[in-house]
C-alpha cells in the first residue's frame, strides 16, 4: 500500500471519528434539553398535583417518579458502560489501548528525562 493510500484512509478514518463526534455531540445537547424539557413539566405537575391532590397522592406520585427516574439513568448508564468496555475490547481497540498505555509511558519517560533540574 502506497503512502499516499495510507494518508488517504487515515484522512477518511478521522473524517468519520469527527463526524461521529459531531453526532455525539448533537445527541448530547438533544439529551440536556430533553431533561431540562422534563423537568419543568415535573414542576408544572407538582405545582398542579400540590394543589389539587392528598398528602397520599403526592408521596406515592413522588415515590413513583424517583424509583421511574433512577431505573431510567442506572439502565441508560449501564449500558453506555456496557457498550464501551465492549467497543474497547474488541480486537482493533486492544491495540490501540495498548499503544495509548505505551505513549503515555513513554510521556512519562521524557518527562523524568528532561525535566528541569
């Protein structure tokens, strides 16, 4: 393979990173105002619920919300943890960890090495 195809994939590889990155990126603010959206209408609710409805009513729209949320966020988290830990020990990623570890040893090397005395 020439150079000039290796630059090319390189290029195309990083194109493809940045996009998705992109795309991460939209997701994530899509994400922050979805709960910024959910949790003025929790709000709005308990504002309407507070003056409309019992003691008993209230605490178990509450309990329910707390228990539906924290199911909600622990799954969502687990499986991002999940899909990372796989993404990072499928075989490609082994060795590009494996390079990240050596490059950050060999940081550290130089920094010992040529550090101000």
């Amino acid at each position: 393979m020439s150079k000039d195809n290796k630059t090319k994939d390189w290029d195309e590889l990083w194109s493809e990173y940045t996009q998705l990155l992109k795309k991460w990126s939209q997701n994530l603010d899509s994400l922050q105002k979805t709960v910024a959206e959910v949790q003025e209408k929790y709000n709005e609710v308990m504002s309407k619920a507070i003056s409309e409805s019992s003691q008993k009513t209230m605490k178990e729209f509450q309990e329910n919300w707390q228990k539906t949320m924290t199911n909600a966020g622990t799954a969502a988290f687990k499986q991002f943890g999940e899909n990372w830990q796989k993404s990072i020990s499928d075989s490609g990623l082994d060795q590009l960890k494996t390079y990240g570890e050596m490059m950050n040893k060999f940081a550290e090397t130089w920094q010992k090495m040529w550090r101000p005395k």
